[in-house]
C-alpha cells in the first residue's frame, strides 16, 4: 500500500471518528433537551396535582370541621336534653320528698292526738277500775254475808252445795247433750252417705266392668271324635310333645267332642288352646307341626296382648307409655284374682279414681293412669323375686312413670303411708272395685268363717243380747240389752263395736254397724 492510501485511509478513519463523536454528542444534547422537557412537564404535573391536592385537603377540612360542629351541636344538644330531665326528675322527687314530709308531719301531729286521748282514756279508765274494785269489795263482802245466811239456813257448807249443784247439772245435761250428739251425728251421717253414694253410684256407672269365673280349664271343641287319636298320636307321642311344649295338660276322656285343657297359668292355657285349634283345622297333627303351630300361637299371643294394652290406653285416654308397659297392661287381661279378671278390675279402677278425681280437681289422667298400674306387678310377678308391689315399684321405676303413680303401686305395701291424694283415691276405689257385691268369688269355708269371726265380735260385748251378719256380711245387726243400757249409750256401743271389728278383722269394703234397743212392755187384761 502506498503512502497516498494511508492517508486516505487515516483520514477516513478520523473522519468516521469525529462523525461517530459529533452524532454522541449531538445524540446525548437531544436526550437532555428530552429530559429536561420530560422535568419541566413532570414538575408542572406535579405542581398541578399539590395544588389539586391542597385544594382538596381544604374542603375536606372544611368538611370535617362542619361535621365535628354538627356533632359537637347534637351532642351539646343531647346533654342539654339529658339535664333538663335530670333537673325534671330531681324536681319531682324533691316533689314527692316535701309531700312525704308534709304527710309525716300530718301523721305526727294525728298519733300526738291520738296519745293525748289515749293518756285520758287510760286516766278514765284507772278512775273507772278503783270504782270497780270499790263495788267488787262490796259485792264480795255481800256474797260472803249471803254464802253464810245460806248456810245456816241450809245446813250445807259451800263445797257441799257445788258437789250438788254439779252433779245434778251433770246428770240433767247429760241426756241432752247425748241427743244433740246424736242429732248431730245422724245429720252428717246422712248428709255424708248421700253425697258419698251420689258420688260413687255416679263413678261406678262410668265404669262398669265384667265379672269373670275364676277356672284353670279351657275346653277345645272338636270336629269328630277320630280327632282324639289322631291328637294322641302313636303311642301318645304328639300329647306328650303338646304338653312339654305348652306346659299345659292335656285331657282326653268321653267328653263328647271336646277335649280339656288344664293349667294353672291362664297365658300358657291361651297358647295351648290357639295351638290346638290351628293343629285341628291344618288335620297334620305331628311333633314337628305341634312345635311349629306352638311357636306361631305364642308369638300370636304377644302381638295380642300389646294390642289389648294398647285398646285400653286408647279406652281411658292414656298416653305415652312404654312397650313393655303396655304389655304388662295386656298380660292383666289374663290374670285371674278372686274370680275376677285382673285387667277388668284395673281398668275399673281407673275409671272410679278418673271420677273422684274430677270431682276434687285433681290431674284425671295421672289418676287413671295409677289405677290402672296400681297392681301391674301381679302381671309380671311370676319367677320374679318379690312381692308383686315390689315387682310393680321396681317396673314403673324402670320405665320412669311419675311418682304419683309409683306411689299408688305403693300403698299396698303395710305401713306405707301414701303421700299424694291420689294414691288415697286409687286406694279408696281398689276396696270399691273389690267389695261390691259379685266383684269377688270366694270359697265358701273362708265366706262362713268371715261371718262367724264377725258374729263372735260383737257377742263378746256384754250388753250385745244377739248379732246377726246380713248383707253377705256387709252389715251386723246388733239386739242389744234394753235393761242394761240407754239411747245414749247404744250410740257409744256401736262405736265400740266398730273400733274392734276394725282392729280383729281383715274385710274388703265397708261393714256397717247398726244397734237396735227395743223396750216392750206387755200386759194381759184378765
């Protein structure tokens, strides 16, 4: 290369250089002039938006300021309110405390009178006891004159004339004071025994009941006589099965077409006797159809007796009472007590204490349902431990009944005294239910022995000449002595009489008492 192309190519490169330093710079003077306009915009922008700024700082201000001034104005408003009623109020009770005083001052200036008339009275009143005492001295000293005139005259000492007077005022009263007694005693009596008998004729209409026969048999009838082998079965293997199985006898003998049932435990002659009857009408009469027809007809029974249970809630309007309850309410149906149906007995019960419990205003309900209870644990008492009001108390305990009905159950308990009215009304209409003629069938050993325990009571009195038991010995007729005692005193005999049948003898019901003298004076006109 020669000198010429060096040079140029210096040059060119100097030039390229200056070019590239005059295109930075002029390149950086435009990028200022940008920046500085791009300042000068944003510090406009800036100022623009201080003064926006501050001008909406002071309207808020001034806002916040009439705001406070509200507020201040309300609040000043509301305090201003609040002690004028203070003041009101003050001005009231100051009010209320001058008429109290003024009031006071009236009753102070009203009890000093009364203490000024008071003090005369009492003045007046010591002058009038000295006036007193003066005249009972005399009185005194008159009556001691007249008390000795009277005794000279009489021969009799003071104390000898009281002993008179009294004995023959004692004598005189006596027999008037017997007939006002009896008077008396006859007009309760009578007024007594209406209303009782209104009211328990009415309650026992309202629950009428059946009488069942107490029986340990069920007869079953047949279609033909064949039917009693074929239920004997070969070599009595089907009886056998029936009875093991039922726990009831089986008796066939030359009862025409019927064969017998016998058992002591009324549920199990049930279950034997729906058994029989399905055996009889299927015809196929074998071991295995006898434990079929046995298991069908005592799950039969349970649905049975929940049923009844339920119908006799349904009946006395009693609610909400547990399962098991109401099945032992079902078993009653079939417990016999007495010769009398121990489920009628307790629905009858129910009903007379509903009644006299809605004549006394007490809870009918709670009162139906505690006689219907009141011996639910004859129901469940077989293989239990206990005495059925233990059983009874222990079931209803279980199954959270009230403890006016745990009560009821028991006041069979000896010495239990009852601590609601109605366990004394469950209580009064069990003896109604149990006594009334035909309620109970009794042997008649036990029948004859009552009536001669009670005959051999009222003979054992020394003014009794003959007692006679009537009423299937609800009453005793009683022949007393005429000579050796009075009107007055027959009413004390029959008292007498009462009290000691009451603490010899055990009875249900009631027995009445009734005392005849009789004075016959015969004459013969010759």
């Amino acid at each position: 290369m020669n000198m010429a192309g060096i040079i140029l190519a210096i040059i060119a490169i100097v030039a390229i250089v200056v070019v590239g330093t005059l295109s930075f710079i002029i390149g950086k003077i435009s990028q200022r002039k940008i920046h500085e306009r791009e300042v000068d915009s944003a510090k406009n922008s800036a100022a623009g938006i201080i003064s926006e700024a501050r001008k909406k700082a002071e309207t808020l201000v001034k806002e916040t300021n009439l705001t406070a001034q509200e507020e201040t104005h309300k609040y000043r408003s509301g305090v201003e309110k609040e002690l004028k009623q203070r003041r009101s109020e003050i001005q009231k009770q100051e009010d209320r405390l001058l008429q109290r005083e003024e009031a006071l001052d009236r009753k102070d200036a009203s009890f000093e009178k009364r203490e000024s008339s008071l003090n005369r009275k009492e003045h007046k009143l010591d002058q009038e006891q000295k006036v007193i005492q003066r005249q009972q001295t005399e009185v005194n000293s008159l009556i001691e004159k007249r008390q000795t005139e009277i005794e000279r005259v009489a021969g009799l000492s003071q104390e000898e004339a009281r002993q008179t007077i009294l004995q023959e005022t004692s004598e005189k009263l006596a027999d008037e004071r017997a007939r006002m007694v009896k008077e008396s005693y006859e007009l309760a009596r009578v007024e007594a025994d209406k209303n009782a008998k209104n009211l328990i004729i009415e309650a026992i209409q309202q629950s009428s009941a059946d009488v069942v026969s107490e029986t340990t048999v069920t007869v079953v009838s047949l279609p033909s006589e064949d039917m009693k082998g074929r239920i004997i079965g070969r070599e009595g293997r089907n009886i056998r099965t029936f009875e093991t199985l039922t726990g009831v006898d089986l008796i066939i003998d030359d009862t025409p077409e019927a064969v017998v049932l016998s058992g002591f435990d009324p549920i199990r002659r049930e279950i034997a006797k729906m058994a029989l009857e399905k055996l009889i009408k299927d015809g196929r009469i074998h071991p295995a159809r006898i434990e079929e027809m046995v298991d069908k007809s005592r799950k039969e029974l349970d649905q049975q007796i929940q049923e009844i249970g339920e119908e006799t809630l349904f009946e006395l309007g009693i609610h909400s009472m547990s399962p098991e309850m109401i099945k032992a309410v079902g078993q009653l149906n079939f417990k016999i007590i007495n010769g009398q149906n121990l489920l009628s007995h307790s629905i009858e019960v129910a009903k007379l204490a509903g009644a006299f419990a809605a004549e006394l205003g007490e809870d009918v309900t709670l009162a139906k349902r505690a006689g219907l209870l009141h011996e639910i644990g004859k129901a469940a008492s077989g293989g239990v431990d206990g005495s059925h009001v233990e059983v009874g108390v222990d079931l209803a305990k279980k199954h959270h009944e009230s403890p006016v009905v745990i009560d009821a159950i028991s006041a069979y308990h000896n010495g239990h005294q009852p601590e609601y009215i109605i366990s004394e009304l469950v209580s009064v209409s069990d003896k109604i239910a149990s006594s009334r003629p035909g309620a109970h069938s009794e042997s008649l050993e036990s029948f004859v022995h009552r009536l001669d325990s009670l005959e051999k009571i009222t003979d054992s009195f020394k003014e009794v000449q003959k007692s006679y038991a009537i009423q299937a010995g609800r009453e005793i007729r009683v022949i007393a002595k005429p000579d050796e005692i009075t009107d007055s005193q027959a009413i004390v005999l029959a008292r007498k009489i009462k009290q000691k049948i009451e603490t010899g003898m055990k009875y249900p019901g009631h027995i009445k008492v009734t005392v005849i003298r009789e004075v016959r004076s015969v004459e013969y006109a010759k």
